[in-house]
C-alpha cells in the first residue's frame, strides 16, 4: 500500500550548532568525509589521527550513506555525481551562496526546525547567530557537562558545586532553552545510582584533589547526584531530559551504555518526559521495551536516521513496532555538516513511507493511521514534546 508523506514538514529533535564561516573553510576534499559515522565520531572524540586520514578517505567511498549523499546532492547541485564533482560543486554553492545555498537543502528536505544540543562544539555557538546564518529557526538545548565543568573551578565542597551548578542550569533554563541533555553515558556511564550524601562529598574533596579525572572511582558518585539534581531542577521548569543513550564515539563508556543500564534511573523519575537520544542504538529493541513500559521515556531515531543506511527501515520498523508511535521522534545527530540533517531527513521520510506502507498492506494500521503517525515522528512529536510553535 502506498503511504505518502509527501510535504510533511520535519523538525530535527537532536543536532548540533554550527558556523557558516567555519564550513566554508574545511578542506572541501574532507566534506564526505566528515558526513559519515566514523569521520564524525573521530572528528567529535578529537580520535582523528593525521596518519588516519588517508584510510578513512578510503572507507568513506565505501559507505553507502556516503554513496546516496552524491548520487542525491549531485542532482540537486546539477554536478556529476561523483566525490570530486560533488565536493567541489558543494563548496563552491556554499562559498558563494551561503544562507541561500543551505535554505535551499532545508527545502528540499521539508526541514523547519532544528533542536541543537549546545554542549557540542565548544565554544557554544550561539543559537540566534545560527538561525541567521542558517536560515532555519533553531530551539537550544542546554548540556550540564560544561556547567558542571564551569561550577567545579571553584567549588571548595560538593555543597558549593551543587549550588553554583543549580544557579547556572536554572538561568539557562529561564532564556531560551526547550530541554536539558547530559552524556553522562561519555563520562562515567548509565548506570546512574543513588548514593548517600556522605559519600559524594568525600568523594567530591577526592576527585578535585586528584584535578578531576573522569573515573568512574572518583568523578560517578559526583555526576550521578548532579544528574538526579537536573531532574529536580529540569520539573518544575517544565524542560523535558535528553540523555544520550547507546553507543557513539569512542570515548562513550561502552560498558554502562545500555537503556537497561539507565533503567533504575528512568524508574525513578517516571513522572517527568525523557528522551533516550539514539534510542539506545545499536540496543534500539531494548530502548523502544523501556519507552513501551515507562509512560514518560521517549526515543529519537538519530544515528538510526541516516547512520543505519541500508538497514535503517529495519531498525525503524522495529522501533515503531514496540513503542508508542507517539513517543518516537525524528533526529539526524547532525555534528559536521548540516548536508547529514539534510539527507537523514530526506531518508527518514523515504523509509517511514516504506515501513508504514508495508504496515498498511499488512492491515496494522489504515492509510489515514499511517500518514499520522509519520507526521508525528517526523515533526509533531517533537512539537509537542518540547511546546514549539509549529
């Protein structure tokens, strides 16, 4: 059955911020390069080794996410759709052309918003100055790892960091923020705990003592207290929780990055909306379980959607499968290059099409149920998670 999502408008849950002065002056030979899992997750981490380059260049023609960003932004630049036509046709719209040459992906894409974690890159590009230069409208997300790294200077107890922490999450809160984000899953790990107060505060003198080494031994105790803080703070604010969930770059904690690691903490706080950020990818099965029990967990398809390249209806049709529909929301992760929001969001609509229309033939849902649904993961979940303004 044919499901149509055709002018469905998309808003894009999790991205990152960039600067328009800053993509034009990349190597323009690294730019598909720098669209792929491995690039950004190396670029992100700071893992990219010169002597890396080279084979990374090599593996990038190998990625079929790579292949389907030539063969798509070579018909809509009017090039040869090959890396060099591609890559040189791409600089020179985006040198010439600027907020033009991006307005025009948004377009194509049927992109009108983006909700951009703050806390990558740093220093913090400011969300007015991206919205401008973009031409999209940008909803920010305030991160407490560099709050937390800020207030820790020059706290002289947990005490003192906890308040210092407190004031500067509660002014972020009041500007423009529509959500709070921790990686904590980068730092010490999901299984977040609660210990008693003692402990942490010792544990605090030891981790500053030691100048704050990210162990799970000194800094754990210290960063879980903050994050059950963030919840406290994040209620009566009315900002819903992102918490990255899942695998990522190499410098994630792998061992304590499972939805089931964070389950205890998703438990405790059952009564305040939190989005697991990648779903728990490549765990997707067990993040949609979580989001399907616990009332206010909700999931975002990034790294699925377009990271996940020929496999992603697969794993989509999985996460709509097992959690509510209406919990589930569109993100490309984008952190290089705003043409990865472009192709995960001309991706995401493309393969919603196929999974719900393969869930209409199998009479799941009827057509009217599909198209609500993919509107709703592709924008209006999004929405109405986080109070924009459609």
């Amino acid at each position: 059955m044919s499901v149509s999502l055709e002018g469905a408008p998309v808003v894009d849950g999790h991205s990152h911020g960039f600067r328009l002065g800053e993509l034009i002056e990349r190597p323009p030979d690294d730019f598909l390069d720098r669209v792929t899992m491995l690039g950004a997750c190396l670029i992100s981490s700071g893992g990219l080794k010169p002597e890396d380059r080279p084979m990374l260049h090599e593996l990038t023609d190998s990625d079929p996410l790579t292949m389907a960003t030539v063969l798509r932004l070579s018909d809509l630049l009017g090039c040869e759709p090959t890396r060099t036509g591609v890559s040189e046709a791409r600089h020179r719209a985006l040198s010439e052309h600027g907020t033009a040459y991006l307005e025009r992906l948004w377009a194509h894409a049927g992109l009108r918003a983006m909700v951009v974690d703050d806390g990558y890159p740093l220093p913090r590009v400011d969300p007015y100055a991206m919205a401008r230069e973009a031409g999209i409208r940008v909803h920010r997300v305030v991160r407490i790892e560099p709050l937390i790294a800020e207030a820790r200077e020059a706290a002289g107890s947990f005490d003192e960091l906890e308040d210092d922490f407190t004031a500067r999450l509660e002014a972020a809160c009041g500007d423009d923020a529509v959500a709070i984000k921790s990686v904590i899953a980068y730092r010490t790990g999901l299984d977040v705990r609660e210990w008693p107060r003692e402990e942490v505060r010792d544990t605090y003198r030891r981790w500053a003592a030691a100048r704050f080494p990210e162990t799970r031994e000194l800094a754990k105790p210290v960063r879980d207290a903050l994050l059950h803080r963030t919840v406290e703070i994040a209620r009566p604010a009315g900002r819903p929780l992102h918490i990255h969930c899942g695998g990522g770059d190499p410098s994630v904690v792998l061992a304590y990055a499972r939805p089931k690691d964070l389950f205890p903490f998703l438990d405790a706080h059952r009564d305040h909306p939190i989005v697991l950020i990648h779903s728990g990818w490549p765990w997707l099965e067990e993040g949609a379980y979580v989001a399907s029990i616990l009332p206010r967990v909700y999931l975002d398809t990034s790294i699925n959607t377009a990271w996940a390249s020929i496999i992603m209806d697969q794993k989509l049709e999985a996460v709509l499968g097992i959690a509510p529909t209406a919990k589930v929301m569109f993100g490309s992760d984008e952190s290089t290059e705003p043409e990865l929001a472009w192709i995960s969001a001309v991706m995401a609509r493309e393969s919603l099409e196929r999974v719900l229309g393969a869930a209409v033939e199998r009479r799941w849902m009827t057509t009217a149920d599909a198209e609500r649904v993919g509107r709703g993961v592709l924008a209006g979940n999004c929405e109405r998670l986080h109070g924009l303004d459609a």
